[in-house]
C-alpha cells in the first residue's frame, strides 16, 4: 500500500517524508521553489510576501504594499536576532497586519529562515498537543497565540533535534498524519 506523507521504508530510514498525491506534488514543488528563493535572504518584497500568503491560504484581501513591506522588514530584523523576545514581537508585527494570521506570519519566517521557524497549521497544533499537554484550542486570533506558537516551535525543534531530521520534515509529517486521520474519519462516518 502507498502511502502519503511520512514514508520510512521508501527512504531506507531517513526519515524523509515522500509525496504521492497530485495536490501534495503541486503544493512541495511550490514550496521548494519558495524556499530556493528566498531562504536566507534577509529582505523579501511584496510579490514574495503574496507569494508566501498565497501558499498558505487563497482567501483573497487587499493590501497596503508600502505598510506591508515595511513592516515585513523590521520584522526579518527582529526574527534574525538571537533574542527570543526580539523574536516573538518579529511574530506580533506579522500578525499585526490585516489579513494575517500565525500560521501565516509562521510562513513567512519559514520561507526566509527554514532552519529556524517552522510553519503552523492546525493539524500541527494537534500533533504538538500530543507530545505536550497545550490547550486544545491554538486560539488564533488572540495574544496567546503568539506565546502558542513559540510552545509550539520548541516542541518542533525538540523533535528535530531528537530525530536528526529537518524542521519541516517534522512539520510536514504531523501535518499529513492528522490530515489522514480527518480522511479516515470522514470514510468511516
């Protein structure tokens, strides 16, 4: 049986996830050409800012370009910083701005820092509740979140570190495990 997502065997044991459906396909090939782009690159314009926006979500906003790059910048700044405090108002200034949320501004840091911040989603939260006792609820659209996500981003890098693998094939690996769950759940109801 082929399966989705995390796939040991296919890889020998290296722990890479493997992508078997059109979708995922779509969706990693447009991620890795984010990331070739931009990882590392310190500054990114508004074109790359909707390009990220726009793999994380497709609910169309409008936009204050001048306001959205300068607040973009300062926040690269501050996520650079060694300083974790630094880091979280890095969070809060994406966050602040119209139309963005965490797991959003989570993409952003992702694309330009790969090997620092990891990108949230809810299926990841779930996987995070699991190895830690969180809140059920990841509260998107409050103060907590912010403090939510850095929980969230230790236990990731915990993981990460323990396993030798990558930020993202962690991530990605609790996300497709609870999105084939959903998939079960809804076949056997």
């Amino acid at each position: 049986i082929e399966r989705e997502g995390w796939d040991e065997a296919n890889r020998g044991g290296t722990g890479e996830y493997v992508v078997n459906n059109k979708k995922d396909k779509k969706l990693e090939k447009q991620y890795n050409l984010l990331i070739k782009k931009l990882e590392n690159r310190r500054k990114i314009n508004f074109q790359d800012f909707l390009q990220i926006r726009n793999f994380k979500s497709q609910v169309p906003i409008g936009f204050d370009k001048k306001k959205i790059e300068t607040t973009i910048q300062i926040a690269l700044k501050l996520a650079n910083s060694g300083n974790k405090e630094d880091n979280k108002l890095a969070l809060k200034k994406l966050y602040s701005l119209t139309g963005i949320d965490i797991p959003i501004a989570s993409t952003i840091l992702h694309f330009v820092y790969p090997n620092k911040y990891a990108i949230l989603d809810r299926y990841c939260w779930r996987e995070a509740r699991e190895h830690k006792k969180l809140s059920a609820s990841f509260g998107y659209k409050s103060e907590s979140a912010i403090n939510n996500y850095f929980i969230y981003l230790d236990i990731i890098r915990s993981e990460s570190k323990k396993s030798h693998k990558s930020l993202r094939d962690i991530e990605y690996s609790w996300f497709v495990k609870w999105r084939n769950k959903k998939k079960v759940l809804k076949w056997l109801f």
